[in-house]
C-alpha cells in the first residue's frame, strides 16, 4: 500500500513538473513571437 503511494506522489510530482516546464516553453515562445514581430 505505501509503495503504491510513494508511486503515485512520484507520478503526480512528475506530471506537475511536466506542466511548469510546458508553461514556462510556452512563455519563451510568447515572448519570442512577440519581440520578432
């Protein structure tokens, strides 16, 4: 049972990382077109 916890907040932890760094690319490449135009 704690393992399966331990995985589950290790998938969780990796999926939300995932998501901040997609938002931050996503701010980058905002940024990016904006000062090219």
């Amino acid at each position: 049972m704690m393992v399966a916890d331990k995985r589950n907040n290790v998938r969780g932890e990796m999926l939300v990382k995932s998501i901040e760094i997609m938002g931050l690319l996503m701010q980058k490449a905002s940024l990016g077109i904006g000062s090219s135009n």
